[in-house]
C-alpha cells in the first residue's frame, strides 16, 4: 500500500480510502466487520462515511453506517488510531435531517457531537461539508444552462461559510474534530473558505471530495490543478460511477441487490446510451489486457496527476478484494493510449 499527505495536516493517507455507504442497506454489521478487517490488514488507514449514510438515503437509514462502524469500535476501541476516520455533515434539502435546512454553525456543532455519538470515538479525523448550500453542479448539473450562477448571494453565502468555519474552529479546540475538508464543491467554494481562513485565522480546508471516473472526469484539468497548488487533498468518490464501469449494468442488466435495483435519489441518471458504449469500450480495453473493468477503472483513476487517495465500496468481499487489488497495478502507455481513444469518444456520457 502506499500512502501520501492529506493536504496540509501533516497526516499521511492510503492511496484506498474505504467507502461505507452501503453498510445498514446492502450490507449488514458482519458484513461491515469483514470489509474492515480486511481493509486494515492491507493497508488501508482511511475510511470515510456520513451522518446521511446508508444510501440510498432516508430517514431510516440516517446515521446507520455511523452506528456500524460504531458498533465495530465498540468492540475494538484500541484499534481506533489505526486509521483516519472521515465523516460528513448533510447539506440542505433532507427534511428528515435538520429539517432540511442549511449547514450553520450551530448545526456543525450539533452535528458533531451526534455523529461521535454514533461512531463511538472522541474524535473525527476528518469533517466534510457533504454538499454545499448553494446549488453546486454536481449530481448531473453539469451541463451548461442547467443552474444559475450569476442567482446566488455571494456575499451571504459568503457569510454563511464564515460561520461555518467558526464552529469547525469551535470543534477543533474541543478536540472534537482535527481537520476539515468539503465535497460536491467547486473551485470558487475552495478558494473562498482558503481566503476566509487567511483573513480570519481560522482552520484551513483539508481537502473536497468530488465524483471523478472515466465517465465523469469534468474537475479535470482545473479544479485538480488548483487542488494541487493549493495543497488540498482530491479525492474522488465513485470512481467506478455507481457500479457502472464494473460492467455489471451493460445492456439494462439489473442484478439482484445491486445498487441501481434500489431507488435512487437522483435517479438513475449515469444510465445513458452513451454511458452503456462507454462501459463496453472499456470492458474491451481491460480484456485486451488482461484487467477486469473495474481494475482499469480503478487503476486509471488512481494515475491521475492530483489524485491523493480514491474512495472505493463494495458490496461483497470478493469487490473489495479485486476493486483493491487495482491498487498495486501499473498501466502502461499503451493501455493509457487505449483508454484515452475510448475516453475522446465519449467525454461526457452523463
């Protein structure tokens, strides 16, 4: 395993990060203990969730991976400096979850404390503002005309950001919480908390966790790059597209009990024409060489320029073993020259 700093904090990473949102709807306690154990024996030192978790999200399944991985630490309390423990706070829009309001100040410091509650530990290493509360142009709002920029307060949410920072300080000096990052954010969101934390002396974002994959590759080359000047972690969140570059969707398949047979939030809206020829390029591409799609899936996105560590999930021990196994595989020139032809054919499939 290898592992690399998170940003600024003087903290060192696996290049696997440990994804959980499934524990409590498709995978149980024992199923969870497993995925732990092993990760840990191999090398993996971060893992992360949410008080929003298990997907997809309602409000019987809020706070139920929490409550898992503390029910793991329950039983293994000396264990808990193994890794570094990341969580989120839900933004707006959840009416089970703070009544679907914004994130404020007062609800970071609520926040906190119910998900050391649930996780079982005096501490979180890692605290991320799990979407912002302005509309972010993230879930497939990507495409120009499809929000509106120029429609936002600046300067309130501005504000807002500033107050949120001041109880992510609050936190910190409790010993609650040791570093903060953010996810399905952009580049102005980045550098407005790093202009806030410099004027104000407050703590300094750690790192934002974005979707990226070969399907969905739109924060590179600029958000990355800044990311990388900035010293502030990238790490991408379902690299392999909600299960879709594992080619287990191609041609409308719906395996039992896998993700896209649940009801999704969003949608199913990665299920596109383009993203089903996308996925057979690929599967063609890791057959010619040897590589299940999600190997090359996984180990593409690990090479990126600016990737500090990928977070996988899986549902069965068998995923975890081969999505991991990804981890230790170097792609040639020409399977990257493969990918890249496959990639300029379908850029953008969702």
């Amino acid at each position: 395993m290898k592992y690399v700093p998170l940003g600024r904090t003087g903290l060192e990473v696996s290049r696997v990060c440990l994804g959980t949102m499934t524990w409590g709807t498709q995978n149980t306690q024992a199923d969870a203990d497993a995925q732990l154990e092993y990760a840990l024996a191999n090398g993996v030192n971060f893992i992360d969730t949410a008080e929003m978790y298990s997907v997809p999200p309602t409000a019987e399944s809020y706070g139920k991976t929490e409550s898992i991985i503390g029910d793991w630490l329950s039983r293994n309390p000396s264990r808990r400096e193994e890794f570094v423990l990341a969580t989120k706070i839900a933004g707006p829009g959840l009416p089970y979850i703070r009544g679907g309001g914004p994130i404020t100040g007062e609800s970071v410091i609520a926040a906190v404390e119910t998900s050391l509650q649930r996780l079982k530990t005096d501490y979180i290493d890692l605290y991320q503002l799990h979407w912002p509360n302005r509309t972010s142009p993230h879930f497939a709002k990507h495409f120009p005309g499809h929000i509106s920029f120029s429609d936002v307060d600046r300067e309130a949410h501005s504000a807002q950001m500033l107050e949120i920072l001041k109880a992510i300080e609050t936190c910190i000096k409790a010993g609650k919480i040791r570093h903060y990052g953010l996810s399905d954010d952009t580049t102005w969101g980045i550098n407005e908390y790093i202009k806030l934390s410099d004027q104000h002396g407050l703590p300094r974002v750690a790192s934002i966790q974005n979707e990226f994959s070969l399907l969905h590759a739109k924060d590179w080359p600029y958000l990355i790059e800044n990311c990388i000047h900035e010293d502030v972690a990238y790490l991408p969140w379902s690299p392999l597209a909600a299960g879709a570059l594992s080619g287990k969707y191609i041609g409308g398949a719906r395996p039992e009990g896998s993700r896209w047979s649940y009801v999704q939030r969003h949608g199913l809206f990665r299920d596109t024409p383009a993203v089903d020829a996308a996925v057979r390029g690929y599967a063609e591409v890791a057959k010619k060489y040897g590589l299940t799609t999600a190997q090359l899936s996984l180990a593409w996105c690990d090479q990126v320029d600016g990737v500090t560590s990928t977070i996988i999930g899986a549902t069965t021990m068998d995923q975890l073993k081969e999505d991991m196994d990804a981890f230790d595989m170097a792609l040639s020139d020409d399977v990257l020259s493969d990918v890249l032809a496959v990639f300029k054919e379908y850029p953008v499939p969702f």
